[in-house]
C-alpha cells in the first residue's frame, strides 16, 4: 500500500496523462472555484440547533443498497432507511417481518445496488405520497412511504439484467419504469451460447402500474426491444407526458470488452415509448403472455410480515410482433448515458458520454418528424427518426464526459460532465454554456432541489461524486463518497459545501420539507395494529408452545419487559419472540436481544409488532436486554429465559413481577 | 442577598424581559401561558384538579355508565396495565382507590398531558419523586381518558 500525498491537481485524478492533456485541451483552464466567501456560505448552509432545514433530501446509497434522508441545506443525515441490503442496526431483513422482503425468484437476497430515488407525482410534481428506488443488480423496484419512512414493497422484474434505467415515474405516478441494461435471452433460463447475443438476447422495457390509493405496484406489460444496453429512462412532463425517454448504448450488440466493441458507433439511439399507446394496445389485447417467474413482496396491512406473491407470468408487446407504432428511436451521439426532459416536456437531453456535444432534441420536432415520416430505417418494427429532424440544438465545448441534466426552471440547464470532473451550466435558448464549476471529484448524477417536475425550485444543486481522495481527513485506502452542494439561486454556481454520504449517493431527489413534514407518522397507534402476534392486551402476556416451535408475546414499555422470566424452552425449539412495544410516544423505541442468538436485535417503534427468531443450541440461561437506551432505568430493563435439555421436563412457565 | 446583587438581578431579568418582549410577536400567547404553568402560581382549579385540557368541572353521574366502562376497561388493559396495578403499588401508584384519592378531572388530566403534571404540578413532582418513572403520554384522547375514570370508578365501587 502506498502512502501518497494528493495534490488536487485534477489531472491526477482523472487516471490517465492523455485524458488530461486532452482535457486540458478541450475545456481550458479549470474554472475559477465559485466558492462564495466563506462567512457567506457557512450562514447559507447554517440551521440553527433544533431548526429544521427546508428540504428533504433522498439520496440512494447505491452498493450500499439504501436510500438515506438528508436535511437541505444543511447537508445533516436524518436517517438511512434499509431497502435491498439487510440492516442489523434496525433488524430489517433480520426480523422475521422483513425478511419475505429479500425474497426473490433466486432465493433471499441479502445485498443489492440501489440508484434512482424517485418521488411519486401528481401533475409533474413531486407529491411525497411515496418514493421509489430501483436495484440495479438482482432487478427490483421498491416503494417506500413517507408517513412512516420504511420500505413497504419490493416487486422483481423478469426479463431483466440490470435494471439501471428505473424507476422513474410518470407525471401523474401511473407507471414507474424499469430498464434491462444488459439484454439477455426472454425466456427463463434459457442456457444459450453467449455468442448468440443478436439472435437469442433482447431488451426489455418494464411498465409498472401503481394503485393510487395504495401505492402497490404490478407489472402491466413489459416491451421486448433489440438487445441493446438501455441505459437510462425519464417521463416526459406536460406535452410529453404520455411518453417515456430510455437511452441505449451498445447498439453493436457486443457481448465482450464493451469498453472498446461497444463504443465504435457514432451514434446510438434514445428510444422514445408512448407509454398510453403502448398501455392502450395491451388493454386491446396486442400483447403476448409469456411464462415468468418473479417474486412481489408487500404487506397486507399496516403490520405484521410482509407476504411473498409469486408471479409465473407477463404480458409484452413485441416490436417485431405488432404494427402498430409506439416506440421510435432518436439517433443520438455517442453511447448516451442520461436522458432528461426540461420542466417544459419540450427537450429532450442526452448526456452523450462519448460525445463533443451536448445533444438536445426537441419533443415537437420529433412528433412532427413522425407525421413526416422522416424515417431513416426501421430496426425490429422500430422507425428509426432523422437526426436533423429531432435536434434542437447541440451545445458546444461541454466538457469531456457529459453525462446527466437538471434544470432550474429560469431557462438553464446543468449538466454532470464526469471526465473533466465539473457541472456546466447553459441555456435553453442559445444551448450556449454560460457558468462551470468543478466537482469533487468525477461527478455522476447531479441533482435540483425540486428538480425533474414541472416546476423544480432550483434554490440548491446537490452533486454526486464518486471518489473524495484528500477532500476530507484520511480514512484508509478508501474514503467514503462526497456530495458537494451549490447555490444556484444566482446567475453563478456557488459551491457552499462538500460533505461525506453513505454507500454510493448515486441519484437523488430533494422535495420541499413543507410537503411531506405534516404526514410523517410519529407513532404506530395501538389500536391500528393489524400485527397478528402483537400484544394489544397486556395481561395477555404468554408463552404458547406448538410442537418445537414456541411463541412468546411480549411486551415492552419503559423499563421492562413482560414477562421476564420464562422456563421450559428447550434445545431444539425455534423461539420467536414478538415484541409490542407498547409505547404512544414520539421516537420511544425499545429493543431486544438475546444472548447468542444467530440473529440481529430487534427494535419496534411505539405500536409496532416486531419478531425475533431464535434457535437455542445450548443448555442455560440466557440474559435478554433492551438494546434500546429508552430510559432512567434502561439497565434494569432485562429478562431472563432458562433453556432445557431437549428431554428435559420442565414446564412451560413465564412470569413478571414477582421475585 | 446583597443589594448589589439584587440591584445586577432586577437589571439582568429586566434585559431579559425586554429582549424577549423586542423579539416578540404573535407567539405571545403561547409564552405567557407556558409562564404560568412554569410557576408554582397554580389556580384553585389546577391545584385541585390537575394541569391540562380539562379545565373545567365535568359532569359525573353517581350511576355507572357500563358501556364507558367496557371502553375505559380495553384502554387500561392496553396501554396502561404494564405498569399499574388495581392494589398494591408497581411502576406507578395502584389505580384501586384512585378515584377516592383524585378527582375525575385530576385523573384525565394526569392520563392526558402527564409530563405537564409531573414537571408542573406540586401532586405530579412528589409522585415523580416517590417512583422515580415519568408517566408516558399514551395517545388516549379525551373521550377515552373519561372512560378510564368510569372504568376505575366502577371498580372502586365493585372492589
């Protein structure tokens, strides 16, 4: 290991002498810092003690597989909330609730990479009824709520490798989208050679119907397409609003070293689905229904464990099968990686990560191009568009590696530029770059307060980088992802701050505190709780054996346990223990462990019901504790349970109170 | 105390009471009503009957009302038994006899703002003292606080 000390001399960074030569060549000097004076910026970003900041910011924790809630713009962490990797901390997918979560059509999966928080719409505005998060490697989408901030939903999408492209929602939430980044062959299983990739392997497009009430997701139809790399995806807003934008990369069809096989042509596509014509077909019956196994995992009620549906088929509209058109391609340089619509619906952005420019299409052009039949081939069923008839504009001297774009609503766009590592701002009138500033450093997504609605509040950027080398003090050989945060009230970027997150921060989104703050649950009310081992009568305490398996109904209030003492349990038995805590106040939280148990700790919020499972392999007596510091007297809060010889003949007994 | 004190005292409090009279605004209410619980200067009411939103006498039949009773009765064994015996005292005080101790609206307003009567009220701060556990509030509303007096009422009579 080398010990090396780091110049920000961001040719350093870039990890190659030629890519900052060109850099240099191509961009420039660096920009000047934007770094408003010091005092300034401290006082933007300052919330005073036991103020609330003016945003909520979702950030996902990409290969940490969860999405955590920022305060903006004071950059404070509020929570991390567990989606798709187990969380000892809070016992989820631990809990015997939770665990149904992580199950999919390959077994539990413990682990999983988590990109594009999504918050739910009504008219192309963020609503913060619930957020959506895809995981990018065993393909799933999850839906959070935020009354109670906790993953209440996970469903598998088949067909699917990678779903990188989702889940982005449509401006009223009908569909949440889901993206196969890496083709591969339909049907299940199937045992192909690798090398019969054009003819065997396809994409797939995921449309995702969410309840309006509920929120609970289903999979309505899925669209096979030509086996690209479908990259990215965004909604149209207004005029576009009935369309869904995906980029593909790798319209070479490589299936090896992509790097170079998969970078040779100067264009690839962005694919544009009409997504209500596409719905309207399957509704007419146009779509085919095909075996496949995917797992939907939710609630019934408000508590309780979570259920496995096991789905064994899906409806998909085939471009080769149908002569109806509902999907064109946009030609678009090169190998494009975001694609993004202004608040207006009316461009389309591309951040060709290969390309010189910035491609912008023009959502009007295009459906003119389409009346025009100004169709250059067809690929699959697929008109392919003329590009001169789609662009609006390309924008000049962007940067080296354009990658993703915001907007502000005042007419600018911002654009990640990830090899020469800054943002550039332009207009949406001249597509003339107006402002740059540097990112710390190698910027993927970047994001606007409000930002991807109709009508984003633009008051902060958040930037989302990928690696921190000497930003911060040194923790090891490897340091933990930075934000960075802007100022983008004024006609210049201003950097305000530059902060260490969790995981991979990956994408994010920010929505105006006042939106949600009113609907955030602060207890589980008792009488609401559906769990079906909850303790909703405290004299109802007990310990119920079934055979092997044994039951205890606990209860915890501050600062014990009820019961405490229990006997009978024996070697072999498998013990869940379902605590109630039996609080009705505000962030009172009692938890249990018990000594080991091959298990994390369990730790109920006030109301809630939650499980240990516990499989004692040795005789004794086993102290359990409340994990949680929940009062004066926490450390008296304790228990014991007396574990038995398998043959033993002591009886099932359980008390409290008594010495 | 000396003069002098008193005199860098009475100067202190008034910079105070001016600069929150200057920094001020339409919270006013809110403050001098915080003042006055904040005080030992508790009304005949409160003393008698407890700080919070009962502020008034209520009425109580000397009959039993059976259906609060059932009502009170599923409240108390959900929320309240953990740390309440009807005889002999636990966590808290036991609830037997209460209602020869306390007033119905001393009770409701104990079960419904029961931070304010431990921290303000001289009953709630020896109580405090004795058992050494703050009461948790227990999301009862005030219709249900009501139907815990008749269930305690009921078995009072009964026991």
């Amino acid at each position: 290991m080398k010990k090396q000390k780091t110049k920000t001399l961001r040719g350093l960074l870039l990890g190659g002498g030629f890519v900052a030569v060109a850099a240099f060549l191509f961009t420039g000097c660096p920009s000047q810092q934007g770094m408003m004076d010091t005092g300034d910026a401290a006082q933007k970003v300052y919330v005073a003690p036991g103020e609330h900041d003016e945003y909520y910011g979702f950030f996902s924790g990409g290969y940490s597989g969860q999405l955590s809630v920022w305060g903006l713009p004071s950059s404070r962490l509020l929570k991390v909330i567990p989606v798709f990797s187990q969380d000892p901390e809070t016992g989820y997918g631990y809990s015997e609730e939770t665990k149904p979560l992580f199950e999919t059509s390959y077994g539990f999966i413990p682990w999983d990479d988590s990109h594009h928080p999504h918050i739910s719409q009504t008219d192309g505005d963020a609503d913060g009824r619930w957020i959506f998060i895809n995981a990018n490697n065993t393909p799933r989408i999850a839906r959070i709520d935020l009354e109670t901030f906790e993953t209440k939903e996970i469903l598998e999408l088949p067909n699917t490798g990678g779903n990188h492209a989702s889940s982005f929602v449509t401006s009223n939430t009908e569909y949440v989208i889901g993206g196969t980044r890496f083709s591969i062959p339909y049907e299940t299983d199937l045992d192909v050679p690798i090398d019969s990739y054009s003819d065997e392997f396809r994409g797939a497009l995921s449309f995702i119907a969410v309840d309006q009430e509920t929120g609970m997701m289903d999979l309505d139809f899925q669209i096979v397409v030509p086996p690209y790399n479908y990259d990215l995806g965004r909604a149209g807003k207004g005029p576009s609003a009935d369309w869904v934008f995906f980029t593909t990369y790798n319209t070479e069809e490589a299936h090896t070293m992509l790097e170079v096989n998969a970078s040779r042509n100067d264009k690839d596509f962005i694919a544009a689905v009409n997504w209500r014509k596409a719905a309207e077909l399957v509704e007419q019956g146009h779509g085919e229904t095909i075996s496949a196994e995917y797992y939907h995992n939710y609630y019934e009620g408000k508590q309780g464990y979570a259920i496995n549906d096991v789905k064994d088929q899906v409806t998909i509209l085939d471009t080769r099968e149908i002569d109806d058109e509902f999907i064109y391609y946009l030609p678009t340089p090169k190998s494009p990686h975001g694609v993004d619509i202004d608040p207006t619906g009316e461009f389309i952005v591309g951040g060709g990560k290969l390309a010189t420019v910035i491609p912008v299409h023009s959502f009007s052009n295009m459906l003119q191009a389409i009346e025009d039949g100004e169709i250059e081939e067809y690929i699959d069923g697929i008109p392919v568009l003329n590009y001169d008839a789609t662009i609006a504009g390309e924008v000049e001297n962007p940067g080296l590696g354009p990658l993703h774009t915001e907007f502000d609503g005042r007419g600018y766009a911002y654009t990640s530029v990830y090899i020469s590592s800054e943002i550039v701002k332009w207009s949406l009138e001249t597509f003339e770059v107006v402002d740059r500033i540097d990112a710390y450093y190698s910027i993927g997504h970047l994001m606007i307060t409000g930002g991807d609605t109709v009508d984003p509040d633009a008051q902060y950027m958040i930037g989302l980088t990928k690696t921190a080398k000497d930003r911060y003090l040194p923790t090891g050989p490897k340091q933990n992802h930075p934000a960075q945060l802007y100022d983008i009230s004024g006609d210049r970027m201003e950097l305000l701050l530059d902060f260490p997150t969790i995981g991979e921060p990956h994408y994010a989104q920010a929505i105006r505190a006042d939106k949600i703050v009113d609907q955030v649950a602060q207890i589980y009310e008792m009488e609401e709780n559906d769990h079906p081992h909850a303790l909703l009568r405290i004299a109802d305490n007990r310990v119920e054996r079934e055979g092997n398996t044994v039951h205890i109904y606990m209860g915890a209030t501050r600062s014990h346990f009820r019961p405490d003492n229990i006997e009978g349990i024996k070697v072999g038995d498998t013990v869940y223990i379902h605590l109630t805590n039996l609080e009705q106040e505000w962030d009172v939280v009692h938890g249990v462990a018990i000594k080991g148990a091959n298990n994390a700790e369990i730790l109920p919020a006030p109301g809630q019901t939650k499980t240990l499972k516990w499989e004692p392999t040795r005789t004794g007596i086993y102290p359990f504790y409340c994990t949680a510091f929940c009062s004066a007297l926490h450390q008296e809060m304790q228990g014991y349970i007396r574990v038995s010889a398998e043959d033993s003949d002591v009886d099932l007994a359980w008390r409290t109170g008594t010495n | 105390m000396s003069f002098l004190k008193l005199v860098s005292r009475f100067v202190l409090l008034s910079t105070l009471l001016f600069a929150l009279q200057a920094c001020g605004g339409d919270d006013s209410d809110q403050r001098s009503a915080q003042t006055e619980t904040e005080e030992p200067g508790l009304t005949e009411f409160e003393l008698e009957h407890g700080i919070g939103p009962i502020t008034e006498r209520i009425e109580v039949d000397d009959e039993i009302d059976q259906e609060l009773v059932t009502q009170g009765r599923n409240i108390y064994e959900m929320k309240c038994e953990m740390c309440h015996n009807m005889e002999g005292r636990m966590v808290g005080p036991e609830l037997g006899n209460v209602m020869e101790r306390r007033s119905a609206e001393f009770v409701m307003n104990f079960i419904l703002n029961p931070s304010g009567m431990t921290n303000n009220h001289p009953v709630g701060q020896e109580l405090l003292q004795e058992y050494m556990t703050s009461m948790p509030f227990q999301n009862v509303k005030e219709d249900e606080a009501r139907a815990i007096v008749e269930f305690l009422r009921d078995y009072n009579q009964n026991n």
